[in-house]
C-alpha cells in the first residue's frame, strides 16, 4: 500500500512538474526581464556592472531598469568583481546601486524613438481580429517583414532597421497573437507556429496589397518557427524572395530535449513535457520540424546563431545548412548567446545582411540606397 501511495505522488509530482515546464512553451507570459544585475560605478563614458554571465558578454546591449534606459558598449575592462563597458546613452536616472536587466533588443520605443526613423502605426487585419504593425520607409518593390520571438515585441527587429532602410526595402514589424495589443488566440495559449503563422500570412497580403511584389521574412527565435510554417503551407511562399533567420526555431521537440539535457537530465525526461504540451495544444511535432521539410526551403536563406545560445540549440541551424547548402548561408556568431549574434559584431551582421540582399535582388538600386543613406547607422561596439 505505502509503495503505491508512494507511486502515485511520484507520478503527481511529475505531471505537476511536466505541466509546469510545458507552461513555459504554450502560456503566454509578457513580464519584463528580471532586473538582475547591479551598477557598481559610473563615470564620464563608461560604466561598470557586477560581473556576471550577462554583463560580460561581448557586443552593444540595453539596460533597461524602472526609471530609464541606457545602451552600453565594448567590455574594457574586468578586474574579478566589476565588468566595465562603454556607456553609449542614458536615459533617466541611474546611479551606483541601480538593479539593470541587461536587453539584447539594446533599443526600447517606437523606430521614432528609438532611431529616429520616420514610421507608420498601422493594423494588419488577421483571422482573429486587427494586429498593430510598425510600417518604416516608403513604398518599394521588396518588402521585409519581421516576425519576433515567443513573448517579444517588435522592438527587436529595431537592430536591423537602419541596414534595410540603406537597401532600400520598406519594412514591417508585425505583432501576431497573444502579443499586447493583438488578438488573444482562442484558448489563450501558444501554439509554436502551428496557428500563428497564418497572421504571418495577413500581414505578407497587406505588404502585397500596399505595393509590395516581393518578400523578405525576418524570423527571430519562435519567428523563424512562423517563418518555416508560412513557407509550409502559405499559398503566398511563392512571392517570398528569402528568409532571414536569426536562432530561428526550427525543431521543437529538439529545443525541449536540449534544455531537459541542460538541466542534467537523460533525454527522455523531455517526453511528458511533450506530452503536456500535446494535451494542451494538439502539437503536431512533425510540422513542428522544419528539418523534415526541407522542399518548402529552397530559396535564399541568411542563417544566424550564437555558438553559446542557451534557448535554441545551435545544432539545428547546422543541420539546416547542412541539409541545404545550396541555399544556406550559416553564419554562427562566437560568444553570442540567444539572438545575440548582431550583438556581438554589429557592422559584421549588417555588412552580412546588406550583401545577402543585394544578392537576392532585394536591395534598391545604388540611386535609390543614396537615398536611404541618410537613416541612422546601428552604435557600434
């Protein structure tokens, strides 16, 4: 009797427990990020940050606490206690002792705010209801659309926005369900790509429907989930020029083995979260895995990672490129961790993207990106 009770709780602890991890996939969750790290010191151009895994990373951040925002550069130097880094711009009130969240998307506010780009607010009508969407640049020829990651927003395509405004593409930072703003899905919860691509779909026919003739699909993190499913099963894959991924989800039963694996767990722990999932949202791993595919990929694709990504397994863009080197071009970033390989080399990733565009066509011409040459360049390091 008691090795049954005992049974029992067991396995209540461990659906309890699946439950709990699989929330972390499917539920929707907007918080801001944990402020977490602490200002040691500042001084004219330059500040210094408890010394922690975030702090020393290398590259361009945002510091992001209750009473402002500040953008940081280069690690100077770290002498065991204190990492010091090259402070670009504040914004607000910070002093010694300030709690930092330390943000990989560097910029905060609309393309106005942020770069002083001229933009639209506009709404792309969806299955679900109208999303909002930033609209940046006149109307051309290509379009890029960007598509953020599981609980983001479209502050992190702001990185790049300065790059394609030079290439003369209009752009279009898309919100889609369960983002603030956008329609809640039917049952509130995410569904990996599975439905929210189709709000992909809305918002490449209004590009279309506002002069677009071709596509650039720009997915971060779950974006390049939407990504993928989009090519799948959109009658609209045809108008797509290229995709541009950047530690794009491409397997999710392999992102959800990867982190049972960093918990130090055996694989197979990761098989009742996919069975907490699967009861929650009828996930179809199959579709889930772009890797099983790879006809709807056969098109130019610039591929980012970040060799120390701990969200995303970089072993799926190397399989992605492996499987496709024709039309693959992967570029893993050294020290970057999730979606932070523009981070760490700013004007090497731009200088990447810029000759990926014009090599598919999608850049204006050289009258036309003079033009455009006078939009805000990215901080550099």
């Amino acid at each position: 009797m008691a090795a049954a009770i005992a049974a029992v709780v067991v396995l209540g602890i461990g659906v309890a427990l699946s439950w709990h991890f699989s929330s972390k996939v499917v539920v929707p969750d907007h918080s801001d990020y944990a402020e977490d790290v602490s200002v040691e010191a500042i001084h004219p151009g330059t500040i210094g940050l408890e010394n922690t895994e975030e702090s020393r990373r290398p590259g361009v951040y945002g510091l992001d606490w209750q009473a402002g925002h500040a953008i940081v550069g280069a690690v100077i130097g770290n002498d065991g206690g204190t990492v010091t880094r090259r402070l670009r711009s504040v914004s607000g009130y910070l002093v010694p002792g300030t709690r930092v969240a330390i943000d990989s998307k560097v910029w905060r506010g609309d393309p106005m705010q942020a770069l002083g780009m001229h933009f639209s607010e506009v709404e792309v009508p969806g299955e679900l209801g109208r999303m909002p969407a930033w609209r940046v640049g006149p109307s051309a020829r290509t379009w890029a659309i960007l598509v953020h990651g599981i609980n983001d927003d479209p502050e992190v395509g702001l990185r790049v926005l300065p790059e394609l405004s030079r290439s003369g593409l209009t752009s279009l930072l898309i919100t889609y369900r369960d983002d603030l703003g956008a329609p809640p899905s039917p049952d509130g919860l995410h569904h990996m790509g599975l439905t929210e691509w189709r709000d992909l779909e809305a918002a490449a026919r209004y590009a279309l429907s506002h002069g677009a003739r071709r596509l650039v699909l720009i997915g971060y993190s779950m974006g390049g989930s939407l990504v993928t499913q989009f090519m799948q099963h959109s009658a609209l894959a045809g108008r797509v020029a290229g995709l541009i991924l950047d530690a794009p989800a491409l397997d999710w039963q392999r992102i959800i083995s990867f982190h049972a694996s960093e918990m130090g767990l055996p694989g197979i722990a990761a098989k009742p979260v996919e069975w907490a999932t699967d009861a929650r949202i009828d996930a179809d791993w199959d579709d889930l895995d772009a890797l099983s595919h790879p006809e709807a990929l056969q098109l130019p694709i610039l591929l980012f990672h970040g060799t120390e990504d701990q969200v995303v397994p970089i072993a799926t863009s190397e399989d992605l490129a492996q499987e496709l080197p024709r039309w693959v071009s992967f570029h893993p970033a050294p020290g970057a961790d999730h979606m932070e390989a523009w981070n760490v080399d700013p004007k090497l990733y731009e200088r990447r993207l810029g000759a990926f565009l014009r090599r598919i066509g999608a850049a204006a011409t050289i009258k036309s990106r003079a033009a455009a040459s006078s939009s805000p360049r990215s901080p550099r390091g």
